[in-house]
C-alpha cells in the first residue's frame, strides 16, 4: 500500500537508514476535456450551433478553432514542463457533424491536437462497430479502456488497450480508462464487445501496472462524476481521476459549480486524490497542476478550467478546414422549419430532473403523429434532448442538434403496472440527473425523492380519456408512443423491451416528427402545464399535479449540473 511505503521511507530518513536514492518531488500539469460531442463548431448560450452572427458579436464558446488554439497556448505557457494532455470520452454524438461525418471530423481534430490518451464514452458506441472501428483505425494517439472487451469476432479486437505507460519527463506514469457500465443500456456496443464492471477492471489494470514498478497512476474514465468521487477514486493505486460523462463544472471560482477543481478524495490506502471533470462541449479546457513525491502521492493538486469564450481567438486554419467540412450539411442546416415566440428549455439540468420546454414540445409532436392510430401516451427520455432552442427561427439543422440520433418513432402495448413501472426506473436516477428521466404526454405523474428508487417514488399517475384524467389502470393495456431506442430497453426502459406487444420501432425520424409539428404550430410558444410534479420530501401523502407556470425566461446559460448519459 501507497500509505505504509511513505510511512516507511519517512521512518527510513527519521532514523538516518539508508531508504535508496531519492529524487526531486515531481509536477505533472494535465490538460484535459471531455464530453465533447461534436461540437465541432461553437456553442451559443443555448448549447446549440452558433451563428455567424452571434460569433461576431463575441457570444460563442467552445469549438474545435477555440480548443486547438487553448492547448497550443498552454502547451507554449507550459514549454519545458511535464505536460499530458487527456481526453474522457464521448467526442461522437450531438451535431450534424456527427451525422454527416460518424465520427471521423471528431477524430480529425482529436489527432491534430494529439493527447496523451483517449478514453471510449457510451455515444462512440451509438452506432455500433460500424463507426467505433474507422475511429480506433484511424486514431493516431492511444484509446484506453479497461472494461471495453472486444471479442476475437469483433472489428475494434486488439485496438483498444486496457491501461498504457507512457513517459512525460524521465517518470513513467500509468493510465487506465474505463466507461459506464451502463453503456450497454445507453448505446449499442454490439453482440461482440463486452462492457465488464468498471471497478473490477480498473483494479486488475492498477495491479499490473504497480506490478511493473509504476506508481504514478491516472484512471481516464467515462462514468460520471458521482462515481468516479465515490468509488473510482478510492480504488487503492489510483492517484488522479480524470472523468467525464456527467458533464460536471468543477471550479473554484463559478459559484453554479457541483464542487471545487479538483474535488480532493481521501483514498482508503492513506493518500489523497484528486478528481476533476471540464463541463462539456469544449467549452471548458481543464489545466490543473498535480506535484506527486518519491512514492507516487500526490502531495498537492490545484488549477482551474479555461473557459473558452471571445477572449480564445479560433485557430484560422481549423476554421477554414470545418468550413470546408461544413459546406455538404449547410443546405440542411439552413432549411427554415418553424419559428418561435421564446426560447425552448431544453438543458439537461430541466430534461433530466423535471418537466421541460423541449420534452413537451417533443412529447406532444409525437403524440400528435400517432392521435389517429389510437396512441393514448407518450415518454420520452431526458437524455435524447441534447440542446435548447433560441427564439425566432427555427432551422432543420437546430432540431437535428436537440434530436441528433436519428431514432425513430416506435409505439406499442403495454399495461398500466408496467408503464409505471417503467416511469419508476425513469425517475431511479434522478439525483444523478441519467438520461432516462421521462417527459411525457397524454399522461400525469408526481414523484417524490425521498422514497428509495424503484420502491414506489412514482405517484399519482393520470391519464386522458374522453377529455377528463383519470387514474391509470394496472390492468388494461395502452397504446404507447416513444423513440426505438427506448422502446427496445435504452436508458433502462427494459420492462419496455419485455412486456410490450405488437410493438412497431420503425417509424418516422423523431426530428421530422418535430419540424413537421413546429411548422404546422408557426409560430410556436413553449409550455410547461405540471404534467410532471416533484414531491417535497415531507409531503406525507401524493396529490394530483397541478398547472404550472409558462416558462418566460430563457434557460440558463450556465453549464449543466452533473448529469448522467
């Protein structure tokens, strides 16, 4: 253990013994981002694609031009030192980018700006093999990942390595990557590679690595900041956890922060360790300074993210080069589909926590899709609405970006125990802020956090019939709408994938379903009616939800509050 050998070395020099050579204290700066998600361009206040024009007016953050130009100014700010720069996971997923490109732009400006080593998130799973193994064959710098197991039969065998040693600066240093373990639940890694248990797997890692005489270990992992705080940081041999996943602000200085940067964690072998996380979108870019001593302890950590705003100047030729990307996808982008009076909620610290802007305006467009084939309900999850949209128009590029996963519209039977069933695993993770959290219509529900998850914390579940909300009945079967993904099990829906009938997952694109229903409601207002309700937790029994106020303001332009998915 990492405690009793200091304690040794110490008593070692206390006593006058000889306790081998000793070197210098040792200072490791690592820059590091995560939860990119093809935001190749920037990023307006909005989280979604910034215009020409909002640029112009010093509004945009984030982007690849911004990104390339932070770690080259860090990289020159820091020349001469220990530097290593880290990337956590989920870089695929969430613009047209992604769609136009599967990957291979992400990839693109991951390689020019060559990080030491690459964790896998649960998105670059999102496709399958058919755009994870491009990505690892073209990737020119290490892809990590401990409890990713690939069989002999699957393209991505071979290419991905449990944990590296790399040398920065005459010191080895070890790093083991892991990812959700939810990811099988979350995306769609295939019959062929395994996700294992992340604690496991990075244990065995941390033990061959100590075995080969390394003592300075960082965990790169994609599972969220909760976890990597409780539990991955406490794994005996970690010293540094670098994350991602939850998309989490650590700072010292933004007081919307989930905790400071780094968030110090006692492990239980005697030392501390620090974990941080950079937000999302490439908005932030985490610097943090990290002195370890003879023995591979941290002795101090310390640092702050960047923040990639106007005073970032974006990177020329990068800019030229996503133009030159961007010129296939710019008829799409620019197609006018509605307009709106307001700006639509749909942040992750509203979608995945309570009723939102965007999950009824989702919601009812697929409710309004299927009326006429009978569907009575419709659930949605939080985590499949990855950004806002401003008021006035609306293009078909701003609805791919909130629905950039191409799902289908899905419906299917299903009886009113296994639907609250289903509503009670939506609402299991809500603390954490998971993607499952159900927006819904055509249906009521309360629930109340201090009821244990899945034991009966959803409440007072309404559906519509003839005009009037009734209590739902366990036993009779509803027509229920959703998207494919949830339908066949996604974000923890499985009782979906077990107990529905005559379940059809192949109908229209859910972002077609959107801008159809956003053009025949021109112009459109955003709404929030309490049909979802949170119970205080002393409430001693469950009411019915009632109305709630419109939304007048528009969402926060603060980053998310930890999240899951």
């Amino acid at each position: 253990m990492k405690k009793f050998a200091a304690i040794a070395a110490l008593s070692a020099s206390a006593l006058g013994l000889s306790a081998g050579p000793s070197f210098a204290d040792y200072t490791l700066n690592i820059l590091h981002f995560n939860d990119w998600h093809s935001r190749i361009e920037g990023n307006n206040k909005y989280e979604s694609t910034c215009s020409a024009e909002e640029e112009t007016k010093g509004e945009c953050i984030g982007g690849a031009g911004r990104l390339v130009t932070a770690i080259a100014q860090e990289r020159k700010k820091l020349e001469g030192q220990n530097v290593l720069l880290l990337n956590a996971g989920d870089s695929f997923q969430g613009s047209l980018f992604y769609i136009t490109y599967k990957g291979a732009a992400e990839e693109e400006f991951l390689n020019q700006l060559k990080p030491g080593a690459v964790t896998l998130g649960n998105h670059e799973f999102d496709d399958g093999e058919s755009a994870l193994v491009p990505y690892l064959d073209k990737a020119k710098f290490p892809v990590v990942s401990a409890n990713v197991v690939p069989n002999d039969k699957s393209g991505a065998h071979g290419k991905i390595k449990p944990s590296i040693v790399v040398e920065v600066g005459g010191q080895k240093i070890g790093i083991v990557g892991a990812v959700t373990n939810d990811t099988p639940e979350l995306a769609s890694p295939g019959p062929n590679i395994a996700i294992a248990d992340d604690v496991k797997s990075i244990t065995a890692e941390v033990e061959k690595l100590k075995a080969q005489g390394i003592n300075k270990i960082i965990a790169v992992t994609h599972i969220g900041y909760n976890r990597e705080r409780d539990v991955i940081a406490k794994i005996p041999g970690v010293d540094v956890v670098v994350g991602g996943h939850s998309h989490t602000l650590l700072s010292n200085t933004d007081p919307k922060a989930a905790g400071p940067y780094p968030t110090m964690v006692d492990n239980p072998d005697g030392y501390k360790v620090p974990v941080v996380q950079a937000a999302s979108y490439s908005k932030y870019l985490g610097e943090f300074k990290v002195v370890f001593d003879d023995n591979g302890v941290v002795k101090s950590a310390s640092g702050d993210p960047i923040f990639l705003d106007k005073s970032i100047t974006p990177d020329p030729a990068v800019l030229a080069r996503i133009k030159e990307l961007g010129a296939p996808i710019e008829a799409l982008k620019n197609k006018e589909v509605a307009e709106t009076t307001k700006p639509i909620d749909g942040s992750r610290e509203s979608c995945r926590t309570r009723e939102c802007e965007m999950g009824n305006l989702v919601s009812d467009a697929v409710l309004d899709r299927v009326k006429g084939q009978g569907v009575e309900i419709v659930i949605s999850n939080g985590g499949g609405l990855r950004a806002s949209i401003d008021q006035g128009t609306v293009t078909m590029g701003e609805v791919l970006t909130v629905l950039p996963f191409q799902n289908t519209l899905a419906t299917f039977k299903i009886s009113g125990k296994d639907l609250v069933a289903g509503l009670e695993s939506g609402v299991s993770q809500v603390e954490d802020g998971a993607g499952r959290f159900p927006q819904v219509a055509g249906l009521k529900y309360a629930f109340d956090k201090s009821v244990a998850p899945n034991a009966g914390r959803v409440k007072a579940v309404e559906v519509m019939e003839n005009g009037a909300w009734v209590p739902i009945n366990p036993d009779k079967q509803y027509l229920v709408a959703t998207n494919n993904y949830v339908r066949q099990g996604g974000d923890g829906y499985k009782v979906f994938a077990e107990k529905a009938t005559d379940a059809y997952d192949y109908g229209p694109g859910l972002e077609q379903v959107v801008a159809d229903y956003l053009g025949a409601h021109r112009p459109y207002t955003p709404k929030l009616d309490g049909r979802i309700t949170e119970i205080g937790a002393t409430t001693a029994a469950a009411e019915p939800a009632k109305p709630a106020e419109t939304a007048t303001t528009p969402p926060a332009a603060q980053p998310a509050k930890p999240a899951e998915t």
